[in-house]
C-alpha cells in the first residue's frame, strides 16, 4: 500500500523522481433512467435545458479539480479532456478520456470526470426521473509510465465485478482488422455498398483477419462505431467514406477525437497514391489509439484501391510496432522504418 506510511498513516506518493511520459485514461459509466427521460434527452430536451452539454462541462470541469476532491491524488498538468455521452434504449453511456504528460497517470483524472458528468446528468433530470443512478463507472483503459498499457477485459456494461486487469502482450497471429464504412446513403438501403467489402477483400489478400464490414451513417454514428470497434482491441480499424470537405463529412474529426497521436505520413501517402488531382481534396487521418492502428480512407472504389497500395506495405509492420516488435534486423544501415 505505498499510500500508506512506515507508521501506517496516509501519504502522498513522492513521484518527483518518475519519468515524464505521455499518459492516458479512459474511464466510462452509465446513468440508468427512464424511457421518458431518455426520449426527452433525445427530442425536445429537459425542461431545465441543455442536460447533456451541462454533463459534458461537469465532467471538464470535474478532471482539473480532481487532487482537490481525492486527498492522496497528485496536482497534475492536465492537456486534454474529453468527455462524450450516448444516449442508449436503456441509458446514458458516459465515456471520459484524460491525456497528461507527466510523472503519475490520470485514472483518477477520468473516474472523477465520469462521475461528475453522472451526477450532473442526474441533477438535470432529477425532477422527471427522482431515482436515476450511476453503474459501472470503471477504468476501461490506460497507458504510460513504467506499466505501459493496461486494457479492461470485456464485460457487461452494468455488471458490478472488477475482472482481473489485462496486460496485452506480444502477439503473432495475423493482424486484426475492423472495417468502417461511412455513408449514409449506404446504411440507409438507398445503394450497395461497394467499397467496404472491396476493403475487406484486400486487407484480406495481404494476410489480414477481417470480420464484417461494419456500415453507419456519417456524423456522429461514425464516432460511436470506433469506440465499439476500439473496444474489441484489434490491431487495426480503416475507415472508408466522409473524408471529403463536405460538410456532412465527419469520419476525420471523430477519428482525432479518439487518437492518442496522429501518423500522418500514412495518411499522406495515401493522397499522394490517388490516380486523380481530386486525392488532394481528402481530409483523412492516420494515427494511434491505445495499441491500434485507425486509418481512413476515402469512400471512392478508386481511393480504397490506392489506400490498399499503401497499406499492404506499411500495415503489417505497424501492427509489429505496435505489438512491441523490433525494428526489422534486416534493415540496411541509415534505412528508415
């Protein structure tokens, strides 16, 4: 218990003499209430107003105060809060991401933004749902320091058992990869889709494992099918479609939101692969999100096929990167990799 002294009293940590490093917590619960309640937080809104963005500012708020309302937590420089909720058939889904640089990490940072995002929630509703509750609120994900990542195990959203802690190790199976597709006209019957499965095909025929193709409007769907696609921790997720400077072209910024740094020559060497100038007009990122690679691509048949070019010689050694592998031994001296 190193919160606890040689005279068993309380303390805090001294951490002065830690490494400064990148660090990140994901941290989610639910506020369980009724349907009338969540039909409102989706229509006209609650009759005290904006409930949802006031939870969003709590739980902000709630992240920098944290070393004020937890005792033995350190006074942290916090560098990025984000807190999403998602209105489900049977709740309100909180998830809260903290990112710091410094010597101690930010679970903390991210349980209290959760809670405090709940019981806000719950104060704007209060008067239509008197017995709404928070559950689950948990640590889903964190990384840095000196125990590098950790990752929750699956499990039931309300459950209240804490499964062991997961430490991924090195893997050797081939990668995994999730497909997105983003368009509404496709998940909306009003035409087949064609480039997810031409996706799915060629990640395929370079050695890729891939499930089905997963098929959501643009906007805002995109952000939650990321999420659930980053919940299953695969090596890999490539997005097709809602890359374009359309307004209603979203899959870039919901993709920022969840990466913990961007690779953008990826991204930038998939513009540079396009057969036409209209390539240029792409806005897709590449980056990292825990230890997955996330990746988009234009929604053209045309601009999967290059993005394909590119990833079949780059995505099987990022996905060894990222599993911990070594640079390859048979790189000749001064090659980049």
């Amino acid at each position: 218990m190193t919160h606890v002294d040689s005279r068993g009293e309380a303390r805090m940590v001294d951490v002065a003499g830690k490494e400064i490093t990148l660090r990140a917590a994901v941290a989610a619960g639910r506020v369980v209430t009724t349907r009338d309640v969540l039909d409102l937080l989706r229509g006209r809104g609650m009759p005290k107003g904006d409930a949802l963005g006031v939870a969003r500012l709590a739980g902000i708020m709630a992240a920098k105060r944290t070393p004020d309302l937890i005792p033995l937590c350190h006074p942290i420089a916090i560098h990025g809060v984000t807190v999403d909720l998602t209105v489900t058939d049977d709740g309100v889904d909180i998830r809260a991401t903290v990112r710091t640089a410094d010597r101690t990490g930010v679970e903390m940072e991210a349980l209290t933004s959760v809670a405090a995002a709940g019981l806000a929630l719950i104060d704007m509703i209060k008067a239509v749902d008197p017995a709404a509750s928070i559950d689950g609120v948990r640590v889903l994900r964190k990384e840095g320091g000196k125990t590098g990542l950790w990752e929750r195990e699956a499990m039931p959203a309300l459950s209240r058992q804490s499964p062991a802690p997961n430490v991924t190790g090195p893997d050797t199976g081939p990668p995994r990869v999730v497909v997105i597709v983003a368009s509404t006209r496709a998940a909306t019957g009003v035409y087949e889709d064609r480039g997810g499965p031409l996706l799915a095909d060629g990640l395929r025929a370079f050695g890729c494992e891939v499930g089905d193709v997963v098929v959501v409007p643009d906007g805002a769907p995109v952000r939650a099918a990321l999420r659930a696609a980053l919940d299953t921790r695969p090596d890999a997720i490539v997005t097709t479609g809602g890359t374009g400077i359309s307004p209603t072209d979203r899959t870039p910024d919901m993709t920022r939101e969840l990466l913990d740094y961007e690779v953008p020559g990826i991204a930038d060497a998939v513009r540079g692969s396009g057969a036409t100038p209209l390539a240029a007009l792409s806005r897709g990122v590449t980056g990292v999100a825990g230890r997955t690679l996330v990746v988009n691509l234009p929604g053209s048949t045309g601009g999967v096929r290059d993005g394909l070019t590119v990833l079949a010689q780059v995505l099987p050694h990022a996905v060894e990167q990222l599993r911990g592998a070594d640079h390859p031994a048979s790189a000749a001296p001064g090659t980049q990799v």
